[in-house]
C-alpha cells in the first residue's frame, strides 16, 4: 500500500463525501485526513474506514489568523497534516450563506486560508480543487467571478501542482432535497439535452473518482493553463466523466 496521505477540506458536502469514500477505499492512499466543523457523513459500510481521520477546525478563527498574519492553532493543525495532496471541496451558495458577502467568505477566503495554511513548502504537494463550469473572475455574477477568484488564488499559493476542475450540473445519486425551482428545472432538463450527459453534467460519485485520480497523478491529467501567471491544470466536464469511470 502506498503512503499517500491526502487532506480534503469540505468532506460533508457532496461532492466532499463521494471524494471521501473513494479516497477511503483506494488502495495508492494510507491516510484520509477529514478538516472541517463535522466529520463527514460516510456510510458505515465503506471501505477503508480505519484510514479517515477527522479534524475539527474553525474556518472563521483560521481566518483570522490569516487576516492578522498569525500562525495560530487553526492553521498549526493543518501545517502539521503532512499530507501529499490537499482536496478542496469546500463551498456554498449564496442561498445557503445568506448574502454576498458570507458567500464570498466561505466560498473563496476559507478556501484560499485552509489552501495556505495546509501548504508546506519544503514539500511535494498537489492541490485539486472543485470549482464550476463558467468560473471567470471577469465575470459580472457573483458566484462565477467567486470561483473564478479563487481558481487564481489556488494556483498562486505555490503548490507543486495545481489542478482546478470545472464539472457541469452536479447530479447526486437519488436526488437532492430542498432544491430550488432553477435548480430543480435544471437537473429535469440538462441531463436529456444532446451531449447534457456529457458535457453539461456529472454524477457526484463519478466526480469524487475523479478527483482522487487527478490528486494522485496530477501530471497526467487536465490541460495546462496560466490563471494570471500561474500555471494550473484545469479539467472540464468530459475530461471529469473519463477521469471517474463513466464510459468504463
């Protein structure tokens, strides 16, 4: 078995859960190392279970100690992780987060201070993080400009690697609750649109494997982009359905 050890940041969204249970039941990775308020909501039939390993953090307190210049206790636990590839699967909607401004907060300066923190630069690291189709920092909408920013700030912190994926309309298995009347509209029609399967959408366990593949092989996967001179390898939609095995 290999010693890869990987730290994946929001582990109880999603996208972050299907990224665990891969993670947990590949073989190439020793160490699952959970950050985030909660641990993450794996099935208690997965394999692989002893290797997760969970870590309580406070993103509002890293933050801080970020904005202060401090290397406070947040960002000790994750300096201290050791890991090989940081995962981030962190975000929100402005919905959920209640304004622009707590959308931004969550979706782009928890991420970038959890990226930083998590960095260590004597270390070969890979960074993977989930962002959306459409993400421009250009852009005049909020929620793409946000991870367009973000995509930016991710391939500046100076990992060995660095690879953004952009997945079309996130499909979890059985369906979501609560969604909203544009979501749920979205997920009835993309899905049978020509190429909607391909192109314009993917399964989120589809996805969690390809996230895993892309954080133990980064050279292999994506296509090299500079996001305002810094390289990074950004994956699409039909590159992420390849990667998770959905044409196996």
């Amino acid at each position: 078995m290999s010693s890869h050890r990987m730290l994946i940041l929001g582990g109880t969204g999603e996208t972050g859960r299907q990224a665990v249970v891969a993670a947990l039941a590949d073989p190439n990775i020793s160490r699952v190392l959970s950050y985030g308020r909660r641990p993450p909501p794996v099935p208690a039939d997965a394999p692989g279970q002893d290797k997760l390993e969970h870590h309580a953090i406070d993103f509002d307190k890293l933050l801080a100690e970020k904005q202060a210049g401090q290397k406070g206790e947040e960002s000790r636990k994750l300096g201290s992780s050791d890991c090989d590839s940081v995962l981030v699967a962190l975000g929100t909607t402005r919905g959920n987060a209640g304004s622009a401004e707590a959308f931004e907060r969550i979706d782009r300066e928890y991420v970038l201070a959890a990226a930083e923190a998590a960095r260590i630069p004597e270390k070969k690291q890979t960074v993977v993080y989930v962002s959306s189709g459409g993400a421009d920092s250009n852009s005049f909408f909020l929620y793409p400009k946000s991870k367009g920013l973000t995509e930016e700030g991710i391939a500046a912190l100076g990992y060995s690697s660095a690879v953004i994926f952009r997945p079309g309309l996130l499909l979890a298995p059985g369906g979501r609750q609560e969604r909203r009347i544009p979501e749920w509209l979205a997920v009835q029609v993309i899905p049978r649109l020509p190429f909607g399967k391909t192109t314009l959408s993917i399964q989120t366990p589809i996805l969690g494997r390809a996230l895993i593949r892309a954080a133990l092989d980064a050279a292999k996967v994506g296509t090299e982009t500079e996001l305002k001179g810094y390289k990074a390898r950004v994956v699409g939609n039909p590159e992420a359905l390849e990667l998770g095995g959905a044409h196996a």
